[in-house]
C-alpha cells in the first residue's frame, strides 16, 4: 500500500512524498491496509456531513463525539499525534 503524506514536520513547503506501508494479508488483526478498509467502510455507513464525498476527497482521521457521531472535520496532527501515543502506550510500547 503506497501512502501520500502531504505535508511532514520536515516537509515544510508541502512538496509531499508517498511512502510505502506493508500488508500483512496473514494477520488482518495487525494489517494496516485490513484496518484502514474498515474504517473506510465505517465511514460510509456513518452520516458525518461530508455530503457522501469519496474516498480520496475525505480526510483520514476525523473528529468523533461522546454520543459516537463522526464529525467529518480533520483532527489536527498534534490530535493525531496524541491518539497514536495513547494507543502505543496502552499496547505497551513506550518510547
């Protein structure tokens, strides 16, 4: 799976570049391809006020509310950062 990061702490001019993230097609439990079609597929069955625009046009992590209503909103990459970090921890990667 090739990924397109737009714009990195060290891309500051948003030049972009694709990197490659590997499939694990034997383990979907640990495959980022397996996770991120899910949560493409939540995304379409969630009203989110993105007006039903595609895949490519939507942003990858949005804004989720307490009663569990996806806001269709970007998190910003510091929000992005955090959640990834919680999640590190709680698997008990530190570091």
């Amino acid at each position: 799976m090739r990924v397109l990061v737009r714009r990195s702490k060290t891309d500051q001019c948003s030049a972009g570049k694709e990197v490659a993230v590997w499939v694990n097609p034997t383990e979907l439990g640990c495959c980022p391809l397996a996770a991120l079609q899910a949560g493409w597929d939540f995304r379409r069955l969630a009203a989110d006020g993105t007006g039903r625009a595609s895949d490519a046009a939507l942003p990858l992590f949005v804004g989720l509310s307490k009663a569990g209503q996806l806001s269709g909103v970007a998190l910003s990459d510091k929000a992005v950062w955090r959640l990834v970090r919680d999640a590190a921890k709680a698997a008990g990667i530190e570091g």
